[in-house]
C-alpha cells in the first residue's frame, strides 16, 4: 500500500513537489507498518477474494506494485498458492523485515520510463496510482506488463461522502485531509470512479469494478485506520484551513464512538485482461 516515487506528467492542478513517504507516511517514522497492517486488516479479505475468484493460482507468476508490509503478496502466495510473488515499493524495509519463500521484494520507482520487471500472469497495486500524477500514462504502462491473458487489477480509494453527507467532525476531516493530501503529494482521487473506461482505453478486456466500504465501527480497523492516517497528516491537514487541531481530535473521538454514523471512504477495484496469442 505505499505508491512508487513521483515522476512523468503532472496532473492539472496537482502540488507535486512533494512525494508520499517522504513529506507525508515516511516509512521510517513508528508505527508506520502497523498503520499500513490496519489498512490491509481493513482490505485484504475483499482484495484477496477478488484476486482468487479472477483465477489466480498455480503458475502464476505476479507483481504487487506499492507492496507495502506485504500482506497482499504473502496472501497470494498463502492463500492463492501462485508461484512467485514480485513485490516492489520505494522502501522495501517493511518487506525485507518479513522474508517470505516466493517473495523477492524490489527497490523501484514504477513511474520510472526505464522499470521493465518482466511480463506477469497478475499485476497488482492497490491505493498507490491516486497518489502519482499521469494515472492514464502509468495504466497503459501497467498493462504492457502482462503475458497474454495475464490480469491487471488496481485498486484504489473512492470518497462517497464528504461531497453530499451531512456534515460532523469525522466528514470535515476527511474533505481536510484529500485536499490537504492533494496539495502537498498530489494525491487525486477524483478521477477513480474512470477505472473501467481507463482500463478499457489501455486495450484490456473482461473489464469489470467493484466497491467495497468497510463499516466505521468503534475499535474496527479501518476507523483506527483513519484515526492513524489523521494524525501522520495532521500537519497538511491544518494547512488547509479548513479545520483546525480541535476539530481533528473531535473527530478522532467520534470515530471511537457508539455515536458516529458515517462511510469510510470506499475502495474500487477495477480489473481487466490483455488479449490472449491468437
């Protein structure tokens, strides 16, 4: 779940001076992997299943792009039994720290025009195009590492809430915390809900989306989550002007509360397959 380094074209609009796991999530910083494992305890079961009911398995060979802690990819290899797992992010620590058999973690930048793997039966990144620029460039790019036949899946996050839901503390934050994410690593995720028309663009087939929301429950993963993530971006949070330190600790209380009645913020997970050898 940690996105490649910046690079390419920027987006409209975009502040792209800064990169995440630097300006803001550095991987050093404590608590960063458990942060990211309460993300994974929050997702995994939806991304998993899709991944297995989309066929993968024995032989197959799969790259995990922004692979994070590597659940995902220790999943697969556990869960899915498939044959190898590549797993790349920026700062592969997290992974190294966990040594799995079938798991090779690599240092790279996927936004790099020169970072050519090989060709995978899977390619897989979850939460990590939204924050790079030039989402359209980097899916076709994505896509011509597949064999033929080979799948790509993306998966990233999906606001169903601060635009039309009442508001309280815990959806004042969270329009806070995408435009203060946007100014200081360019994070977007307003063109997400294009994940299919993307996917279809880039040549892929059998193309289909889904959206999974995890309940915001009192102690749950994904509100811990979100407490967590609050308080690593507190600082482009505040810069926004948009709330202040009141209003964060506000709704870090109302996340942990029998009285919060909101959405987490969704994941999409989109998919398609490239031709097959004729």
């Amino acid at each position: 779940m940690t996105p490649p380094e910046h690079g390419g074209a920027a987006r409209p609009d975009a502040h792209d001076d800064g990169r995440y796991g630097e300006d803001v999530f550095p991987p050093g910083r404590a608590g960063e992997d458990d942060r990211i494992d309460l993300g994974a305890l929050a997702y995994d079961e939806t991304t998993l299943a899709r991944l297995t009911d989309l066929g993968a398995g024995p032989d197959w060979r799969c790259l995990d792009i922004g692979a994070g802690t590597g659940t995902v990819a220790r999943g697969l290899l556990h869960r899915a039994g498939v044959r190898s797992v590549l797993a790349v992010d920026r700062d592969v620590r997290f992974l190294a720290a966990r040594p799995t058999p079938g798991l090779t973690a690599l240092e790279a930048d996927v936004t790099d025009p020169a970072f050519d793997p090989g060709r995978f039966d899977l390619v897989h990144a979850r939460f990590v195009l939204m924050h790079l620029p030039g989402p359209e460039e980097l899916i076709g790019r994505l896509s011509g590492l597949l064999t033929p036949g080979g799948l790509l899946v993306l998966g990233d996050a999906i606001d169903l809430t601060t635009a039309t839901a009442p508001p309280n503390p815990y959806t004042r934050v969270m329009g806070a915390m995408w435009q203060g994410l946007r100014d200081t690593i360019g994070t977007d995720i307003s063109w997400v809900p294009r994940y299919p028309e993307l996917l279809r663009r880039a040549g892929l087939a059998s193309v289909g989306a889904e959206i999974h929301v995890p309940p915001l429950l009192p102690g749950s993963p994904v509100s811990r989550f979100w407490a967590e993530t609050w308080d690593r971006a507190r600082d482009a949070i505040l810069a926004t002007g948009q709330v202040d330190g009141a209003a964060i600790d506000e709704a870090r209380a109302y996340l942990d509360s029998d009285d919060c009645a909101a959405l987490s913020a969704g994941m999409i997970t989109a998919w398609g397959r490239s031709a097959r050898r004729a």
